[in-house]
C-alpha cells in the first residue's frame, strides 16, 4: 500500500497525459550549448535536452526507494535543427507514452531539441538523473534569489566551480558530466541575514 501511494504503482502513478497538457504554452531558451538546460521556478522546471542519432528520450526521477518514477510532462516541443519548432498536436511523430518507470518522449527525428515541463517539489532541493547518456554539458538555472556556495546551507553533487548570476538568478554549469544523479541543495539570500541574526544571538 504504502508503495502504490509512493507512485510505484501504476494505480496510483503517473499517467498519460492528455492533448490539452502536452500543448500548454511555454516559453523556451533554445539557443544554448548545453545538452541538457534546466530552468527551476517554485514548483516546476522546464528542461530542454539536445539528441544527435536517435529519436527518442527518455526522462524519469528517482524515487524515494531507489526505484525510477515516471515523469508527467507538459507543455512539450520539438525544435528542428533549421529552428523550427512543433507541438504535439502539429507533429504525428511528437508522442508521450508512459509505461513502467520511465516517460518515453518520442521525437520526430534523430537529432533536434525537446523540451516539456514538469512539476518538482516546492522545496530547496533539486535532483535530477541524466536524460541523455555519455560525456555531456548540463545548466541548470536556480529560482530567484537562489544560491549555493555556503557550507551547511547548500549542496552541489556533483561539484561545480562554473557559476554564474544574472537578474538575481544563478546558474550552474557542468562541461563534462558522465554520471548522474545531479543532487543541488540551495539557499535564498534572504536565509544568509536569518542565520547569520542567529549567530549574533547565540
């Protein structure tokens, strides 16, 4: 019982999502050299992942026992290499089928960009496996006000020293990453003068 209500049932678990959901709107920062990018806000992220040679991805989170969940994606695009962009609706070959642990993404082609959003925990942690296999780039592009770097307050696994903030917004970078799972644990700058009005306390 315990497990079906975890999402390790497909009683309970994710299921497909509808037309309506896969041609949300969304905005997408397609111009950039990662191979996967991630955009964080309070209670989703949106992700665009870059595939050469194959026309499929497949994209889950790891579940509290160690086992792989399904995720529930919205909003899903696909960008041709001559920029064009499709949704679901507009592409036959564009299609979302979730069956065991993983959402099978299935692309037009091999070799493009896709991109969908999902909804994530509203609190300051963030993991995420590798949706795409082999040596690669990843950002990930913190809520506002976020930030990582203090001992005690944040976590970055694995580590990166690539950092970078624009518009109060912080953005890790990893050039080459074989292994996953990415693991952030941030702070919100406000945190910094609550903790450190508690050390002057103590």
């Amino acid at each position: 019982v315990l497990g079906a209500l975890a999402g390790c049932s497909s009683i309970f678990g994710t299921s497909e999502p509808s037309d309506s959901q896969l041609n949300k709107n969304a905005s997408y920062e397609w111009d950039t050299d990662a191979t996967m990018a991630m955009d964080l806000s309070r209670s989703s992220f949106k992700t665009v992942v870059t595939v050469e040679n194959r026309s499929w991805v497949k994209v889950y989170r790891k579940a509290q026992f160690g086992d792989n969940n399904p995720i529930s994606v919205s909003a899903l695009r696909f960008r041709y290499p001559n920029g064009t962009v499709v949704r679901e609706n507009e592409s036959e070959s564009l299609a979302v089928d979730v069956g065991g642990s993983k959402t099978n993404l299935t692309l037009p082609q091999a070799g493009g960009q896709v991109a969908f959003k999902s909804g994530r925990s509203t609190g300051k942690r963030f993991t995420t496996p590798l949706f795409v296999e082999g040596s690669h780039s990843v950002e990930i592009t913190m809520p506002s006000g976020a930030r990582v770097g203090v001992p005690f307050l944040s976590r970055v696994s694995p580590g990166s020293s690539d950092r970078r903030v624009d518009d109060n917004r912080m953005t890790i970078r990893w050039d080459e990453i074989d292994n996953g799972p990415i693991v952030l644990r941030f702070y919100l700058v406000r945190d910094l003068f609550i903790f450190g009005g508690l050390v002057v306390v103590v």
